[in-house]
C-alpha cells in the first residue's frame, strides 16, 4: 500500500485536531482556535494572494484575538518569503510521519501500557495538563471527527502516559502524547503507538500517522525506529508582538 501524500495528512490534521470555527476570506482560510493551540488558530493559503489579502487576514486573526500566524505548507514557498519581508519569525518546523497500521501493529501491548478510554478519564487529563496540554486543547479533542479515543498507560504500578487518536478517511492520526517525566525511555509511547494501530485497524483504518516538531529528537527517534516514513513538513511564521 502506497502512503499518503503530504496533502492527505494536511486533511487528516483539519479533522482530527480541528479548529472551534473556520472561515473563508479571500484566498485564506481563518481559523479561531479558541487557546488550542498554533494548528487550530494559523492561517492557510489556499491559493493566489495580494499583499492587500495579508492584511485582511491579519486583521481577521486580530480580531479573533490571536496574533497573526500562518501555516507554511509545501508549496507555500512565496507566501514565506514574503512574510518574512513583513518580519514574520519562524516557529515550530514540524515533520508528519505516516505508517502502514499493519507495520506498527505487530505486538499487542501489555494489558495496562495502553488502556482505551474515552472520553477522558482525570488521570489522563491530569497528565496532560502536566505537560502543557490544558482544557482548550482537550476541547479540540472533543470537537473532534469521529472514531476517535484516547489511551491511558499505566506502568511499574504507576501513571506513565496519555494519548489520544482520530480517523479520517482511513488515516488515523495520534495526537496529544505525554508521557509522564520518571516513565520516559522505558518504551511507554511505543506501547501507545502500538495500541494505537490495534485500534485503527478495528475501525477499518489503513494508515497510521503522527507529527512532532522536528526538534523533538526524541520523538522523531521513535517514530523513526517504528519504521514510519517522513511524508511532509510544515512550519509557522508568527508576527512578533509590537509595542
């Protein structure tokens, strides 16, 4: 089975980590993410633009109450340029991996390294909430298409980690996962991973994906040494605040 292209997995994150509302205006999408978080408050490009066109988005994104971001995605390669004429900063560069699910699910976890749960139990919103993903970012969660659910792993008699994972069009997407600073490098997000691909394929997925910011080095040693390919980047240009 062939991969998703970048354009599939720029798809999967709309509907898996989607905004609280999105809009049209001119050849950019706005969206208002409501405090969840860069993916759900950037602008996209979604075709020819004008200098006049900028600046009705940014103003837009003002309006939401959100400083004005964009999403680069490949092909956007103008539209950066330009913003970084206007003096907008690079932030967060981010590399999205996708797999086979039937590559990833291979081991079935231990019983309690990866417990299906949904909606979120305490633990896990508690070990999220540790790790920077507070209440804005699980109601993007919930605004989420659906099958959608998280995992709670618990490991050595102790909370270890969280995650949560969505399906669209056949492309399961794994988000959100923390796990708990004592419980890092003893294999907990790979068991999450693994359970992870067991669940898409009961809901009829075919791929398994996730993205991390490139600088995660050890997160991208994960998803690498599971075998998952890089199919695309993104990164972000953001206006610096002015005084």
């Amino acid at each position: 089975m062939s991969l998703p292209d970048a354009k599939a997995l720029y798809a999967t994150i709309e509907a898996t980590w989607p905004a609280a509302s999105v809009s049209e205006l001119g050849p950019f999408t706005i969206r208002d993410g409501q405090g969840g978080g860069k993916r759900v408050s950037a602008a996209t490009c979604n075709g020819p633009y004008s200098t006049d066109a900028i600046e009705a988005a940014e103003d837009a994104m003002r309006i939401l109450g959100q400083t004005p971001m964009f999403q680069i995605r490949e092909g956007d390669e103008a539209l950066d340029a330009d913003l970084a004429k206007r003096g907008y900063d690079i932030i967060d560069p981010v590399t999205m991996y996708a797999a086979d699910v039937q590559d990833i699910a291979t081991e079935l976890p231990p019983r309690t390294a990866a417990i299906q749960a949904w909606e979120p139990l305490h633990i896990m919103r508690e070990i999220w909430l540790a790790g920077g993903i507070g209440p804005e970012r699980v109601d993007v969660m919930m605004r989420a298409s659906s099958p959608k659910t998280g995992f709670v792993s618990r490991w050595q008699d102790k909370p270890a980690g969280a995650s949560f994972a969505a399906i669209h069009d056949g492309i399961a997407m794994v988000h959100a996962i923390e796990i708990v600073p004592f419980q890092r490098r003893l294999g907990v997000a790979r068991w999450l991973m693994r359970r992870a691909a067991y669940w898409t394929i009961a809901n009829g997925g075919h791929t398994l994906a996730v993205i991390c910011t490139t600088e995660n080095i050890g997160a991208n040693a994960l998803y690498a040494s599971l075998g998952m390919t890089v199919v695309g980047q993104y990164h972000y240009r953001i206006l610096p605040e002015t005084t």
